[in-house]
C-alpha cells in the first residue's frame, strides 16, 4: 500500500477489501472521528468465535505507519487462508476458533494531520480550532517547532486529545495538560473522543459476551513490548509465556512494568484482567521512516497467528 495514498483512500482501500475477501472477513463501522471518518473494525475469521483477539493501531496520529503493517497482515492472512498453517493449523481453522479483529487506523484525522498538516482535515471549524492549538502550544512553551514539523509530529485527535491518556484507568493519576494539545492532553473525562468511545465499546461488548482474550495495541517506537501491569500468579505465568513468544517473533525487548495511566492496555490489563500488551514498532523515533515498513511487517506478520494459536490452545484463558 502506497502510504500517503493508501491514508487519502482509506475507506475506498476498506471496501475493495470487502468486495475481495467478503467470505474471510467481517467490516463494521464502529463510529466517526470528529471530521467525520470511519473508524473501522474488520474481522478476519468467524465473529461469533467463543474466542476473539483485537488488533489496533494509528491511536496516535504520527503512528499511522503501523495502519500498512495491520492492513498488509489483513491481505497476507486472506491471500493464504486456507493455503498456510500456523504450528500445522490452517489460518482457516484457526481465525473460525478465535476471531482477530482488526482496527488499522483508530485516530484517522490525526493521521491526516500527521501528513497533511491542517489542510488534511474537511471541516473548516476544527481546521481553526487545530491552528489555535498550535499557537496555544507556542505559548505555554510545549514546542518550538515551526508549523509543519509541528503537525507531522502530532499525537492526538483533532480536538487535542491524546487517546492513549483518554481510558477509564488511572484517570485521574494521569498528570494530564490542561488544556488540548499536540499530546498528553486526556480529555475531560474517560471515553470522551469518539475514537476511544469505539474501541472502548467493542473491547468491552467481547469483554460481556465472555469471549475477549486479548487487546494488542501497537505503537512507534523502539522495537519494545509493554505487558506488565502488575499481574500476579497463575495469570502472570500464562501471559508472560505469551509475551515470550511475541517477543521471539518479533525480536522486540520485553520491558518491564512501567507507568499507564487511563492507557488502553492499563485499562484492558488492570480493570479488565484481560491480556493487553503494546507494541512498540520501528526503530527511528515516530513518524518512523517508510523505509522501516518492510522490516516491521516482517517481524509482526505472525503476531495475530500466534496470539490466537496462543488461546485456542489456553482453553482456560
Ligand atoms: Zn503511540
């Protein structure tokens, strides 16, 4: 996927999706971002599978490196679903045992923003309220970078909301701006953007139907994994061998527990007790080089497969 082009056609790249592997994967839309996009759940495998894994990225909007690496696993997967095995199952069998939902661009405006600067975004209000962000960073001292390298390097939504710092976690722990920013900004309350509001729900509709094992989010970068949040016992063995065999794939680190405050996997992790992990790709700081996209997909390629082989086999996770 051509990047830029592939950001600009995002919904018209879902639908071909759709209209190819109609038989394979699942689409919904989930919600809208505040200029209006779909943010997109395809689900590759059965959706009514006792077991269900979800797969996310583009949460920050300099991140979106990681929407081709989710989308190139999407078409690997379909391309070869009844053709390869993982660990001598057939993808086949084993997406029908436990769904992998996929969500490549949560935050697609900021992504927009990330690429386009503000002339990426439709609706002329949030454009201005975009460009009065800008100057209230100016001024409280948060960047000095001039206009456009300010932009690229955007993490949050376009109201200035950091979505990683907007899950009902360790709300008010969080040392939060106070005001919409490029990042680290949480919002007034947990869930309050409707990019969180659609992951939140669908994590928490599997989580009440008994079938959710898992939220992989993935992140830029440093070539790391996030999954200790202070898991104990009989769960921590479980998932520990889980994030050893990620970090073998992958050849990612394995860091130790570190603060997350209202993150989505402290969320998932803490108040779920669901397995969350992150996954910190690319080894340039974010927006990680294209250049670096080959490397990264080729590392991460098994993840999915390997997580579901993971629960299916963990029947009682
Ligand atoms: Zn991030």
């Amino acid at each position: 996927m051509i990047f830029d082009t592939g950001l600009r056609d995002y919904k018209s790249t879902i639908l071909h999706f759709i209209s190819r592997y109609s038989k394979i994967i699942t689409v919904n839309m989930l919600g809208r971002s505040h200029d209006g996009t779909g943010i997109y759940d395809i689900c590759l495998g059965k959706p009514t599978a006792r077991k269900q894994i979800v797969l996310h990225a583009g949460c920050h909007a300099r991140e979106s490196l990681n929407t081709c690496v989710l989308m190139d696993m999407l078409e690997y997967f379909c391309e070869n679903y009844t053709a390869c095995r993982y660990h001598g199952k057939r993808f086949m069998e084993l997406f029908e045992t436990c769904a992998v939902h996929f969500l490549p661009l949560l935050n697609p405006d900021g992504a927009m923003l990330s690429h386009f600067g503000p002339a990426g975004i439709q609706n002329e209000h949030l454009r201005t309220e975009i460009q009065k962000i800008f100057e209230s960073d100016l001024q409280a001292g948060y960047t000095a970078l001039e206009h456009n390298e300010y932009f690229r390097r955007w993490k949050a939504n376009a109201k200035g909301v950091d979505l990683n710092r907007n899950f009902d976690s360790a709300f008010g722990q969080y040392p939060s701006r106070s005001a919409p920013s490029c990042e680290n900004y949480k919002g007034i309350h947990p869930e309050s953007e409707p990019e969180s509001t659609a992951l939140a729900h669908l994590i928490a509709t599997l989580y009440r139907a008994g079938t959710l094992c898992a939220v992989l989010s993935y992140h830029s970068s440093g070539e790391e994994i996030y999954w200790d949040y202070g898991q104990t016992g009989k769960r921590r063995t479980m998932e520990s061998t889980l994030v050893r065999e990620l970090s073998a794939l992958t050849g990612y680190r394995l860091l130790p527990e570190a603060p997350d405050e209202a993150g989505c996997s402290d969320w998932v992790s803490r108040r779920l007790g669901v397995f969350a992990c992150t996954i910190e790709t690319g080894k340039h700081s974010a927006p990680v080089p294209e250049e670096e996209l080959p490397e990264i997909t080729a590392r991460n390629m098994l993840v999915p497969c390997a997580a579901a082989d993971f629960f299916v086999n963990h029947t009682e996770a």
